[in-house]
C-alpha cells in the first residue's frame, strides 16, 4: 500500500496536477479555449513530432520486446473492432461514430499522460515498451483518419484522403526519425537535444490545454454512451491486456508492468476534438475522457506497484 501511494504522489500526481490546474482556469473562465488554441496547434504541429523523432533516434531497439508489443497492439485492435461493433450493431450509431468510439477506446493518452509518468517511476529500459507502442499507434491513429475522412466526406478522392493524413506533422515526424535512424543523422547532438528539449513542452502544455478545453465543453451528453465508451477503455482494455500479456504471452507482470499502464491510459482529448471537428457526439466523449482520466489516476499507481 505504501508504495502505491508513493507511485500516487511522486508519479502520478505531479503529472495529473497540471490537467486540474488546466480544469480549474477554465471552470473560473481565466483562460478560455480561444486562448488555449494556439497551445494544441504547438504540440500537434511540433512538440509531438519532436517526441516521435527523439524516440526513433535514442531508443535502444535491442531492448525492445517485439513479442510484448505485439500481444499489446492484438489488444488494441480487437477493443478497437468489439468497440465499434457494439456501438454500430447494438447502439445503431452511424458508421463514422461507431469508428471514432473505437479509436477512443483503443488509442489512450500514452503520450502526454503514461509516458511522462513512467519517466518518473521507472528505469530508462522499462519505457522501451511504450516507446514501441506510441510509434506503431502512429500508423493505427494515421489509418483511422482517412477512414474517418472517406466517411464523413463520402465525395472526397481516397488517394487525397490518404494525402491529407500522411501531411499530418506527427506521421511526418515519423518519418524524419526513421530517416535520421537510418541514414545516422539521429547521432548528432544537436539533433537528439533539439528533439528532447521541444519534446519537454508537450506533456504540461497539453495537460493543460485539454483541462481547459474539457472545462469549457458542455459535457451533458449521454451518459448511456459516455459510460459504455469508459467501460470499453478502462475495464475491457486493461482485462484483454492482462490475459493476453500475462496469460497467453506468460509474460511477469514486472517483464510487462509498464505495457500494462498504457492499457489504462485515459481517453485522449484529440477524441473531443475529432468528434467536434467531424460533427459527432462531442459531449458523450468529453464525458468519457473526464471519467477515464479519474480512473487512471487511480489504476495507474496500482499496476504500477504490482
């Protein structure tokens, strides 16, 4: 117990404090989400693609387990496909909602909320695992996109929806990393600090701004489908996870301790933004990403003492 706590406190709560601040300024309406615009902008366009370069250029990939990756990414894709074929079969939803709710449920906020937490409360070799997964998910979130745009603009060409996402400044920082790994130019100090110090304003800038912005979306919504959503993300993943990981991979919950916290990683707030920007159910979403994130807060500091 009191390791859970000291995990709570030094690991979790430095990192979630940041959110609550962002909450709390925009509930008394000192920042609003105009203003924290700007700040998303930041981090999509830069900070976030300076993490995937820094990461493709300084990890050690003889430390990644390919095998634990993968049993993690079979359960991302199978809560991905049981997510959207109960909203689409049992909750008639629309095939684009349907989508988005399993790309919510599937696709956690490891960048901005695990990640830095496991930098806190874990060795620099027991984060390879989620380094791995944050970078396959690029292709997962990427492909999930232009299915979202062929949905949802039924009149636009495919190889321009493929287009438009592969122009998207974290795919592209995909790519410069895997370039700079290969060709060598990702051992240049000039290269692995620029990357790492831009990379350090993502997390509190976008902890923040999500606090804001979540503060400041109407979050009435339907409780039914915020509920099932969380349910999904928060249960269903973390359950799949474990008997994927721990009993059909025989894998030691210390060998597979930090792939397990990004199983109960919280609902990004990039759904809240997709759901606004393709004119979807935005406060079912809301709902759920303010939920998952109470529950992470709390699962995390238990799978992380186990």
């Amino acid at each position: 117990m009191s390791n859970i706590i000291q995990i709570f406190l030094n690991s979790v709560i430095p990192v979630a404090l940041i959110f609550l601040i962002g909450y709390l300024s925009g509930k008394n309406k000192k920042i609003s989400k105009n203003e924290v615009t700007g700040l998303f902008k930041f981090i999509a366009q830069i900070s976030a693609p300076a993490i995937i370069i820094n990461i493709l250029i300084t990890t050690d990939i003889s430390n990644l387990n390919t095998n634990l990756l993968i049993y993690y990414i079979i359960s991302e894709i199978l809560v991905y496909f049981f997510t959207f074929l109960f909203f689409k079969t049992f909750l008639n939803l629309s095939y684009s909602n349907s989508l988005l709710f399993g790309l919510a449920a599937s696709f956690g906020n490891h960048v901005l909320f695990v990640y830095p937490i496991a930098l806190f409360a874990f060795p620099t070799d027991m984060i390879t695992p989620v380094k791995g997964i944050i970078t396959v998910d690029i292709f997962i979130f990427t492909f999930s996109l232009i299915l979202l745009d062929l949905l949802t603009k039924p009149e636009m060409n495919k190889l321009n929806a493929v287009a438009n996402q592969i122009q998207n400044p974290i795919f592209i920082g995909l790519i410069l990393g895997l370039i700079f790994r290969i060709s060598s130019l990702g051992e240049h100090l000039i290269i692995v600090r620029s990357s790492e110090f831009i990379s350090y304003a993502a997390a509190p800038c976008g902890l923040f701004a999500s606090g804001v912005l979540l503060a400041q979306t109407t979050i009435k919504g339907n409780i039914k489908l915020a509920t099932i959503l969380t349910f999904f993300k928060m249960i269903l993943h973390p359950l799949l996870g474990w008997l994927l990981i721990i009993i059909l991979g025989k894998y030691s919950i210390q060998e597979a301790q930090t792939t397990l916290m990004v199983t109960v990683a919280p609902i990004g707030i990039m759904a809240v933004t997709f759901a606004s920007h393709y004119k979807m159910n935005a406060e079912a979403v809301a709902q759920s990403v303010l939920l998952s994130f109470l529950l992470s807060v709390l699962f995390i500091p238990v799978l992380s003492s186990l």
